[in-house]
C-alpha cells in the first residue's frame, strides 16, 4: 500500500515538472483579464436582473 502511495506521488511529480505546459506571464494576463471581464459582466446581469424583480415584486406587494 505504500508503495502505491510512494509511486503515485513521484508519478504526480514527473507530471507536473515535465509533461504540465505552464503558461507564460502573458497569457495568464489575457487569461486573468477573460476572467474578471465575464465575472463583471455576469455579477452586472444579476444585478439588472434582481432589481427588476425587486421593481416588479414591490408594485404586486405596495400597489399605487
């Protein structure tokens, strides 16, 4: 059993030391920029959309 343990750890290892393509300063830029774009434009989306729910909730609750 600790072998297996022992083997899977050096086998991980060699993975990620020599067959793992890391990516450069750049593309972990455009990558982090990707994801802060679409994090921003979804929390923007569910923002309109709670407000609109709210709206519409508060003229079924407090009719004018």
């Amino acid at each position: 059993m600790f072998k297996k343990i022992a083997n899977y750890c050096k086998e991980s290892y060699d993975e990620l030391v020599h067959k793992v393509t890391w990516p450069n300063r750049s593309e972990l830029s455009g990558s982090a920029v990707a994801v802060l774009t679409a994090s921003l434009l979804i929390a923007l989306v569910v923002f309109l959309m709670d407000s609109a729910f709210q709206f519409i909730m508060e003229d079924v609750i407090y009719p004018h």
